[in-house]
C-alpha cells in the first residue's frame, strides 16, 4: 500500500430497507482500495510582468529581476524543455510524434521546428559536460570500450562508448580507428582495457588488456555448431564458463580455495592451448589466444575487472534502437549533440539519477510550483 495523496470517504447514506438516513452514523471501515491515476497532464502558461523603477534618492532606474526558471528571456519552462528531450532522447520518438504527444497529452502546440531549438539548447548544454566526464574515463583504473555503427546524413559513421566505475563517454566519429580512442584519452593509459578482439581496440593504451568472454564463448559456439563432434572449442567453452563462474563466486570461497581454482583454470588453459584442433575455424581461435594469452584471466586477479564487456554494450543499446527507430541523423551536429545527450544521462544514471532528472537539470530550474511571492 502507497501513500495516499487523496482519500475518499465512502459511506451509506441511506439505508436501502427502511430509507432511514445513516450520514450521522460513525460506521465501521470493511475495505481499502487504492487507485493510482495520473493528473491531468496541461501545460500551465506564467506571465512574467517585468517592471522599472526610478530610484526616488539618485534617480537611477531599477529593473526587476525574475527569479531562477522565469527568466525574461524564457519561453518554455525547463520541466516542458526536458520532456521534449527526453520524448526524442529516451523514447526515440520522430519529431511528428513528440509535435503529437505534446498536443495530445499537454495542450501544448509546438512546431517541429520548435522542437528542434530545443534539442539544439539541450545539445549544447550536454556538450558544455562532456569535457569532465571525458576527464573521469581517462582517469579511470579500468576501461570498458565497444564501438556500433551509425548513419549520419547518409554516410556510415560509427559511435563509440568508453566506460567506467564512475562515467560513460559516448562519442560519435566518421572512422573505426585507434585515432579515437588517442584522442579520448589524450595521452592517458589505463590500468586495464576492457574490449572484444578488434584490432584499434587491442591497440588502446593501458598497461593490461581483458579479452570480452562473452564474445570468445560466442566465436566457439559458432565452431561447435559447425563440427559438433570437436573436442577443442568444447573444452574451451567450458573453461570460460569456469572461470566466469568462479569470478561470480568468488566471495564464496576463502582466498587459499580461489586461488587453487585460478592456478587450475590456468594449468588447464596452457594445456589445451598446446593442443592442436584439426578444424581451421578452431585453429584461428588457438592461434588468437596464443597471442592473446595474458588477456584472457585479468578479472581473476582483480575485483574492478569484469570477464566481459557488457557494461558497454549495455550503453550501445538504446543507441541501437534509437537508429532502427529512427533511421539516421540528418546533419553531424545532431549526432554529436545525441552522443552528449547520452553521455549525460548515463553518466547520472550511475550517480543514481533519473534519465529525466538528468535531462530537465541542462535547462535550469522548473518554472513550476512558483517561487515564493511570484503568485
């Protein structure tokens, strides 16, 4: 049961035998039911009455100051401001649907060109809060990195997304290149690079890398579908999931019994990577964790570490939607100002905020309730 914002008193008035009237009789309560219902969702128009007076002593003239969210030069209010945003940003509605959920739900008329001023404020004030989020990735221990393709005006672009404990970059580019992840970084290494197999990805700066095995497990099942009867991509499909497992439950185990279950995770790796698989698929896996082989455990041997690189693909997917939703961004500007857009919210996210919250705090204070002495 919620907290009531109403309550409803129902009681017999009369009584249906006799039609003896029962309004003064206490009664006695024999049920609760609670309703949950929205308001009526209309805009409210405020008027902003600006006035000039002449200082009586000095004769300067004195304008009023409208208070934070009614200011003179307003015409939506921040809440209105951010539900645009958050109907185009996080519902991946066109621009004829928000023009027709503003009409619909609000009573408010707003053309789709007012729409896009809108998300032109909201992207530069997402773009003014990269820069410290970008800070915080590159001060990061531990990186989580992925990269999905994108249509922009036609051309194939692609948006990356950086990853950490603390923020989440998203970053729209024309190329696929290890040119964007230098320049995120801009010179700094993380400790661990948490990434799938691409070949920028392996090239990223930090001291150590952790392969995404969930990718790995992946690759292989492809390889046992292929040859069902081969004993390689099995097994190593097995050890994998045994060291994921033991990652999941190592807070079960004292550290002498983890560190056992690593070294025989270990011992077991070296000796099916000194197998030779007779299939072509399987031997370029062998070959891939040859050279990759201190890629393969880091998450065993730290607790910041994730086996796999969910984190990131996680923060792709709305963006994921959104293209198929939507189609393509018309102009670069536009795809620049989502990947703000998205970085801000999912940075807030991990700080505990509400995607609307976050949106609705690039535009300021809600005009509505009224400050104190406006009404």
């Amino acid at each position: 049961m919620a907290q009531p914002d109403h309550v409803v008193e129902v009681k017999p008035q009369v009584c249906g035998h006799c039609r003896t009237d029962l309004r003064a009789e206490s009664g006695q309560l024999v049920d609760v039911n609670q309703i949950t219902e929205l308001p009526e969702a209309k805009a409210e128009v405020i008027e902003v009455r600006q006035y000039a007076t002449e200082c009586p002593c000095c004769g300067q003239k004195q304008v009023g100051q409208a208070p934070a969210g009614l200011e003179m030069e307003r015409t939506f209010g921040a809440r209105l401001e951010g539900t645009v945003v958050y109907y185009r940003q996080e519902q991946h509605m066109s621009y004829v649907r928000t023009e027709a959920a503003l009409r619909d739900l609000h009573g408010v008329e707003i053309s789709q060109g007012g729409i896009d001023q809108i998300m032109q404020r909201g992207g530069k004030k997402a773009l003014d809060q990269v820069a410290p989020i970008q800070t915080e990735v590159q001060h990061s221990a531990v990186v989580y990195c992925d990269e999905t393709s994108s249509r922009v005006n036609g051309d194939n672009w692609w948006q990356w997304v950086f990853c950490s404990a603390s923020a989440v970059l998203h970053v729209m580019r024309f190329n696929r290149s290890v040119d964007v992840i230098q320049d995120v970084m801009v010179g700094h290494e993380a400790e661990v690079w948490v990434s799938d197999c691409y070949s920028a990805q392996m090239k990223s700066p930090a001291h150590q890398r952790q392969l995404c095995l969930a990718h790995q497990l992946r690759n292989l099942q492809a390889v046992v579908e292929r040859y069902p009867n081969s004993f390689w991509p099995q097994a190593m499909q097995t050890l994998f999931r045994s060291a994921i497992h033991l990652y999941n439950h190592r807070d079960h185990l004292s550290p002498p019994e983890f560190q056992t279950q690593v070294q025989r995770i270990e011992h077991l790796c070296t000796w099916l990577l000194e197998r030779s698989p007779e299939y072509p698929d399987a031997k370029r896996l062998l070959k891939r964790y040859h050279k990759y082989r201190d890629c393969l455990f880091v998450f065993l041997y730290r607790t910041d570490v994730s086996p796999t690189n969910n984190l990131s693909e996680r923060n792709l997917r709305p963006s994921v939607v959104h293209r198929k939703v939507i189609g393509c961004f018309r102009s670069a500007w536009g795809a620049t100002a989502y990947a703000a857009l998205a970085s801000v919210i999912a940075t807030a996210a991990l700080k505990g905020c509400s995607p609307f919250d976050a949106i609705q705090s690039l535009f300021g204070t809600p005009s509505l309730p009224l400050p104190l002495g406006c009404e």
